[in-house]
C-alpha cells in the first residue's frame, strides 16, 4: 500500500496513504483553488467530523427554510381528514395548503405513515376521479416561505445563491411528477420534475435549483418564495422542466394525473429547502421549536372572561387576550370553538394587533337570576401567507 508523506520540520508528519481494497475507478481527491485558504475536515475516533464552520456553504443550524417539513404540526385538525373545498386554498397540516379548482375531490390529512425517522406525513387522497382535466383545472400542494427567512439567498440580483429542495414522496402511482418553485408575482418560474420508481414506497428527491438573478422577489414580512407540488393539471400550468420563466406554472409536461382514479394517494414529508447545491440529511428540531415557528402565522388561544352584573338589558363584559408569540401580522381572529357559554348572545374581537387582541361578549343576565355571565372561547388566529 503505497503513501505519501507531509513531513513537519520537527521531525514528525501526515500521511497520505492509498485505500485498503482496490477502488473501481480512481478517486479524486480535490485542494482548494488558488484564489482561497481551504481546509480538509477530518474526523476523530467517535467518527465526529472535527473543524467544520458550515454545512454546504450555510449554517450548520437553521439550515432549512421550511417550517413543519417533517408534518409534525397539526394546529386545525389534529389528524383528521379534511374535505378540500372546491376553489379554496385549505391548510391541512400547518403551513402547507392545498388548492383545488377540478372536478374532482380530495381529503388532506396528517397520518402516521413515514419514512424511518420520521413519524407523520401529509396526505392527500382522490375520493372522486377526474380523468379529463380542462385546461385550467389543477390540484397543488403549496408551501409559502416568508421574504426574511429567504433573503440571504439574494434572488433578483447577481449574487442570487444556489439553493437545493428535498423531499420524501410515496404514491401507488409511479412516474414523472412535477412542481414549480417561485415569486410572489408568480413571474419568476422554475419547473422541477421527479420520478416515483416504486409503487407504495418512501423514496426521497432532490432537486437543485440556480438562483435566480432576475425578477421582483419580496422581502420582509411578504411572500419571499413559494413551493408547489402539482398532482393534478391542466394544460395550462404545465411546461418544460430546468430552467427560470417568466409564465405562472405548476408543474411539467406529461406528468400524472393523481385524480385518474379514486384508488390513488400522494404522501409527503421531510420536506427542506437549503442553501448550496447538496441535499443535506433532514434537520430534525425540537417539537416545541416547530410549534413555535408555526404560531408566527396560525395559532389558537384560549380566552375567558365572565360578568356578574345583573340588568334585564343586554350587558358587556370583556377581557384581553396575549398570544403565545408575535404573529407575522395583524391576524384575523374568529372563534375556533366555544368550551363554556352563559347568558351570551355574541362576542366581537377587537383591537386586533401582532400581540394580543381585545374581546367582548354581551348578553342578558334578569335581575334576581343566579348565574352571571361567562363566555370561554378558543380563538384561532391566522397570519398566513
């Protein structure tokens, strides 16, 4: 086994020697280029990678600009199906939407069917077959990334980065399958393509995108970037894959058709977007850390307050209500479920802000009665994109 030696001048150096079993073909071993210091990372006796600053050009933490990518978050339905209405956007598990505007019907759902390590997965599943699309019916799985978790990646200019989208997908259809990622203007375009080799099998996809240098792309609290998978489409929303357009899209040519029959289903899970050109492993998080990063866009609070004024006149009654953290903006607040109620006829929401709201009920509580008025509320807010 031959070896080449990197003496120190103290006597003592580093080998670099030949490997133990003759390899297929010669590998390369690549130094850094002229123009930069580089550094070979080594790895220690626990097989722990040692003086590593980033991983594929980004931070080792926070890599993954996707919220709730492994599914775990399920704020509105905790696990139960969910009838897509037609022409509605509808969020099953949080941050990812599904729209349908076919002749067709789907169920959205988180189950518990997974990859090995993983534990959930959204699903969706075609409860009425459309075999002939229009032009422009289509079924999409959207994901919204808001423009501060994406602005480092610097599209619109000349130092738009490289960014890499991976998944895990399983279906009983196999095949060409397509997606799209894009504005908020939905002006810039990029059509990606997977394949689904084996029927009912978790198989995870990668598909590494150039930044875009053109094009409006929002920063802020805006809509920086959009994710969708198209399961059903017209002709409409399908071309060529590879390359950035300017034509709203959601999906490629000759792709399949997930509405083709009511025995079809399409599962989704460890979902990442990344900065670089390779597909890392998935970023697990704490589970309070996901639910966290969910509520800055939809949460559900619990609210209460309670009156024990008596008047045979309508009477008010009202408390504040703080939410569990900041939201992106000003949400719109409704009731999610009444837990208690007495003696109210309604309840209004007021002060409306990206902190905590203000709330009243009124109703009538007769003079000489014995109860008063309570009213218990959970409350949903949602800031989405």
């Amino acid at each position: 086994m031959s070896s080449i030696k990197l003496k120190h001048s103290g006597g003592n150096g580093v080998s670099i020697t030949a490997p133990d079993t003759n390899p297929s073909s010669d590998r390369t071993l690549k130094l850094p280029s002229t123009d930069a210091d580089g550094l070979i990372t080594t790895k220690d006796s626990n097989d722990s990678l040692q003086s590593v600053s980033g991983i594929n050009g980004g931070q080792i933490s926070n890599r993954n600009l996707v919220m709730n990518g492994a599914m775990r978050i399920d704020q509105r339905n905790d696990g139960s199906a969910v009838t897509v209405p037609n022409g509605n956007a509808t969020f099953i598990t949080d941050r990812f939407k599904i729209f349908e505007d076919t002749d067709g019907v789907v169920t959205g759902q988180r189950v518990a069917d997974a990859p090995v390590g993983f534990f959930s997965s959204l699903k969706i599943d075609c409860t009425t077959a459309d075999t002939s699309l229009s032009a422009s019916q289509r079924l999409i799985c959207a994901y919204r990334i808001e423009g501060s978790d994406f602005e480092h990646l610097n599209f619109g200019t000349a130092n738009a980065k490289t960014m890499t989208l991976s998944f895990y997908v399983k279906s009983n259809l196999t095949g060409t399958f397509g997606g799209v990622v894009k504005n908020s203007g939905d002006n810039r375009v990029y059509i990606f393509s997977y394949s689904i080799s084996s029927a009912n099998t978790w198989e995870r996809k990668s598909v590494t995108i150039a930044g875009d240098t053109g094009g409006t792309w929002l920063v802020g609290n805006n809509t920086g970037l959009t994710i969708n998978w198209g399961l059903a489409l017209g002709s409409n929303w399908v071309s060529s894959a590879g390359n950035w357009g300017t034509t709203d899209r959601h999906g490629v040519t000759g792709q399949q058709n997930l509405l083709s029959s009511t025995s079809n289903e399409w599962l989704l899970t460890g979902v990442q977007l990344e900065e670089g050109s390779v597909a890392t492993s998935f970023e697990h998080k704490f589970i309070g850390q996901d639910l966290q990063d969910c509520q800055r866009y939809y949460q559900i609070v619990r609210g209460a307050t309670r009156n024990d004024y008596r008047s045979n006149n309508r009477a008010r009654t009202g408390n504040n209500m703080n939410y569990f953290t900041e939201m992106r903006a000003n949400p719109t607040a409704s009731t999610f479920a009444t837990v208690a109620s007495q003696n109210m006829d309604s309840v209004t929401y007021e002060r409306v802000n990206k902190r905590g709201l203000n709330f009243t009920a009124v109703g009538i509580v007769t003079v000489g009665g014995t109860d008063g008025q309570e009213l218990i509320n959970d409350v949903q807010l949602s800031a989405e994109l």
